[in-house]
C-alpha cells in the first residue's frame, strides 16, 4: 500500500462502509479516491454532512497515531475491494473500507467459526467451549470470537491448544486489549492467528462499539455456536446478525433451571440447530466442510495418510502453486487466480488427505509422501 492516509481517513468517518458507498452514473467511485472529492461533490452523492466533515477535515493527531500503529511489526490494513479483504465479509450489506489487522491476515481467509456466549458463564459452560473449540480447530476450523472473560476467553485457549487458529474481534482500537485481563491471550493470539478491529488507534472499549464487532465476528464465519447465555445477552446479538447475514446458528441446550441456558434455548425456538457434539456442526455446514466430520470426535485427529488417488485440475493447479515452501491463502490466490473461499476450502480438503499440513501463521506446506508431521 503506497499511502494509507486515504483508508485510514475513511476508517475514521463514523458510519461510512461499503453498503452505503457512493456512485456516480452508474459507477462507484474507488472508496480511497472520496477524501479527495470536494464537500458539494460528497454532498451529491450523498453522503451525509458529518461524513463529509471526517472525509475533508480528518484528525492529523489520530492519522499519525494510526500510522504509528501501522509501522509496528506484523500489522497491515486489509482494505475493501483487495485480495486480502476476506470474501466472506464482503458479502454483509454493511462490510467495513478497513480493518486493522495484527498477525497472520490470510488467516481471515480461512473457514470460520464464531463461538460465543457468557462472560460469566458456569464451570461446566467454560470447558465446554473450550472442548468444543479444541476438536473443531483441530479438524481444521478456524475459532473466531471476542477476546471477553467467559465464553470467548475459553474457545480462544482452545483453539490454541489444538495447535489451530483463532481470530479474535476487538471492540476498539488495536493500540489497545480489552479486557486488560487478556493481555497475554491477545499476545498468543497475535503470534498463530490474528486480532481484528475496524476501530481505528485509540478508541475506547465503549459499550455502543460491541454491536459493531459482534456483526465483524458473525460477518467472518460461516455459523456462530452460542455456548451459554442470558436472555439479555450481547451474544443473542451476534446470534441475530448471523441469522441475517445468511449464516448458520447453532446454540447448546442446558438446564431449565438455568439462566444462562435460557438464551440458547430461545435461540432453539427460533430456529438455531441445536448441538450436543461437533459433528452436529459438521453435519449442518454440508459441502463447505466435506470431509472434516471425521475429526470431529477425535481429541486430536492425526492426519490422514495421502491416499494417492487422481485430483481433480483445480486441486493439482493449487498443490503445483504450493510447491514445497510454505504459503498463504493470499499468495495461492495469487498465483492461482483461484477465489480466496475456494482456495481455503480446498486446502482443508487436501490436509485431510494428508497431501499438505498447516503451518503456524496461516501458513501451509505439501507434506511428502509418506512423512508424518
């Protein structure tokens, strides 16, 4: 990125995103180019006047705050209409110009997981998630959830200790972790996967900026399993964007007698699948997730042996783009042509079949015949 002031100026212009993107005669002006546009211009297109205040009279104290952030080691900006932008997130009528990013951002490619719930949840509650996150990160999901305490804190440590990838969605800037209490998690978290905000440096965790990361954690995964919750819950929220951003809802039934199973039990009213184990969850995802099920009951499924039989064209162009180097979701979809979900897809089929093996960072490489990992 040659100059990022531009999407850093957009990031900061409270209630723009990709749904309400301005066009012209039919078409849309390249969101970067808007700061450049004169107000009576912005005006026209419509955009409101607090917005056009942000786009022309940026704050240069929190630019420069921005870009100091930026210049720290593994941080980027995965900017809207790039290769790096995760496809799935596109897709949600309100999909933010930028998110900051610190660690692996192929790692946002990968097929995900949403685990959420109580940040006060039960003993049984705690282990559940993270049971459940372990065996599905194992059989190669990717967990996403919010770094709170509770239920979120527990299928981050989870994930990790499969050895898998989690992603964690912050509800303020990245300059920052909240809870503070997840200081060293947020640490692990950077290190194997990533953490993620469209907040920009020096936003405060305020309460009315968690609505905004529940619709990123939903936005990112194919479903959300809801582990424990009120009946006033921010993770009936997340529950709620995910069912209207078109993705699958899972919720775990408990005692009647408690008052966090009652969330989870509206939840299976509505509509939500209800789980008992992982393979429940596989079996509703279908043909994204072909071929993991098999992992599902296992506490730490080793990889298949490579089976040698015929690939399909597009799986022989993937492995050739792989080579023998480790690679990212990025740069296959860069060598291949191939659509970053298709890419991340096809990569969890070949490490079933033993043909390749994950690599810390969101990173893969082939596995020779033969070789156990």
């Amino acid at each position: 990125m040659d100059d990022p002031k531009p999407w850093l100026t957009l990031a900061r212009a409270q209630g723009l995103h990709a749904g309400n993107l301005p066009g012209t005669t039919g078409e849309t002006i390249p969101p970067q180019f808007l700061p450049r546009e004169s107000p009576a211009t912005l005006a026209a297109l419509g955009l409101g006047a607090a917005v056009i205040d942000a786009l022309r009279n940026p704050d240069p104290d929190g630019l420069a705050a921005d870009e100091r952030w930026l210049a720290g080691p593994g941080r980027q900006l995965v900017t809207w209409g790039s290769p790096a932008y995760p496809a799935l997130l596109a897709s949600i009528p309100d999909a933010p110009l930028v998110l900051f990013v610190e660690g692996a951002a192929s790692a946002l490619h990968l097929p995900q997981l949403a685990i959420v719930g109580s940040r006060n949840p039960t003993p049984i509650g705690r282990d559940t998630a993270q049971d459940f996150a372990r065996h599905l990160a194992a059989a190669g999901l990717a967990i996403t959830s919010g770094l709170a305490l509770g239920i979120d804190a527990a299928a981050h440590r989870g994930a990790l200790a499969a050895g898998g990838c989690t992603i964690a969605v912050l509800g303020c800037g990245l300059d920052r972790v909240y809870p503070r209490e997840n200081t060293g998690l947020a640490q692990e978290i950077a290190a194997s996967g990533a953490l993620v905000s469209d907040l920009p440096t020096g936003t405060t965790p305020l309460k009315q900026h968690f609505p905004r990361r529940n619709r990123l954690i939903s936005g990112l995964s194919v479903g959300t399993l809801v582990v424990e919750a009120a009946l006033q819950s921010g993770s009936l929220i997340t529950a709620r964007l995910a069912a209207e951003q078109g993705r699958e809802v899972f919720a775990i039934p408990g005692s009647i007698h408690s008052p966090l199973s009652r969330g989870c039990h509206r939840l299976i009213r509505q509509g939500a699948k209800l789980v008992e184990t992982a393979d429940d969850i596989f079996t509703e995802l279908g043909a994204l997730l072909h071929g993991m099920r098999s992992g599902a009951s296992a506490e730490a499924p080793e990889p298949q042996e490579d089976s040698g039989h015929a690939l399909d064209k597009d799986y022989e162009i993937l492995l050739d783009a792989l080579g023998f180097e480790p690679a990212g979701v990025d740069t296959l979809v860069a060598r291949t042509g191939f659509e970053a979900g298709a890419v991340a897809s096809m990569l969890l089929i070949l490490e079933l079949e033993g043909r390749i093996a994950q690599q810390p960072g969101g990173l893969f490489c082939r596995r020779l015949p033969g070789k156990k990992e």
